[in-house]
C-alpha cells in the first residue's frame, strides 16, 4: 500500500482505503514494508498538514504507525530498482514489493496504475482491490 492510502484512510472513514485498512486489521491481508516505506508512513502520517486535517489524535496515529511497525511483513528494501522516473522515491514501493514477493501494489497513483504490472505484480486501484477482497472471502 503507498502511504497516500494510509493517509486516505485517515482523513475518510468511508473510503476504500479506509475499508482496505479495516481489512488488514482484520488480517484479510498482509502489508509488505521496508525501513523506507515505514518511514515514510510515520512521517507523513505525524506531519502537521496531516495531523491538521485529520480526524485521529496523535496518540492513535501512534498506534497505527507501532501497529504497522508490528504487524507488516519486514524486507530489507536494498535491491536496486529504477521504476518511476519522475519521482524516485516511490520505488520503495516497488522494491518491497518485488522483495517481498507481494501478489499486489494498491496505489491511486496513475502513473503506477499506467505500468498495469511490475515483475508479475499486478498494480490496482483500492476499490479494485477491495473487489478482489470480498471474492475471496468465504
């Protein structure tokens, strides 16, 4: 999940992301995340744009960067990858989830969603992946 996610489901109860954030609190799903990616979830989500518009207290964004530090599945984020070229930082991403060998990248990034795919990984929209959510459940 890209950290525009975590902050959607923040800023709206009602959102997929929020849903998708319910989902893997309800272990439906595994997040994948490096040192860089969980960095990047802490400071944005403890940022003062953040912390402004939100409807979380910092004690309970607290908890959700601890419950992230605690319960994704950890990659060391060292492989060496060039996938989006107007903003490097967001290779990340990529490189947990090709080191984590993840099924999924959930992104409203278009021009992540523009590659379709990356090293087998399909890169989908959150309602998407919420769809494929709910045809596995039983």
């Amino acid at each position: 999940m890209d950290t525009n996610l975590l902050v959607a489901a923040v800023k709206n109860k009602k959102g997929y992301p929020a849903r998708l954030f319910e989902a893997w609190m309800n272990d439906e799903f595994e997040i994948i995340a490096s040192p860089d990616v969980l960095s990047e979830y802490e400071r944005v989500l403890f940022s003062p744009p953040m912390q402004k518009n939100s409807s979380w207290n910092l004690s309970e964004v607290g908890e959700l960067v601890e419950a992230l530090k605690d319960a994704t599945i950890g990659v060391p984020g060292v492989l060496a990858l060039q996938v989006i070229a107007q903003d490097p930082t967001d290779d990340k991403f990529f490189i947990a989830a090709v080191e984590g060998e993840a099924d999924y990248i959930v992104t409203k990034e278009q021009r992540w969603k523009k590659l379709k795919a990356f090293r087998g990984i399909r890169i989908v929209s959150p309602s998407k992946f919420y769809e494929i959510l709910k045809k596995r459940k039983p």
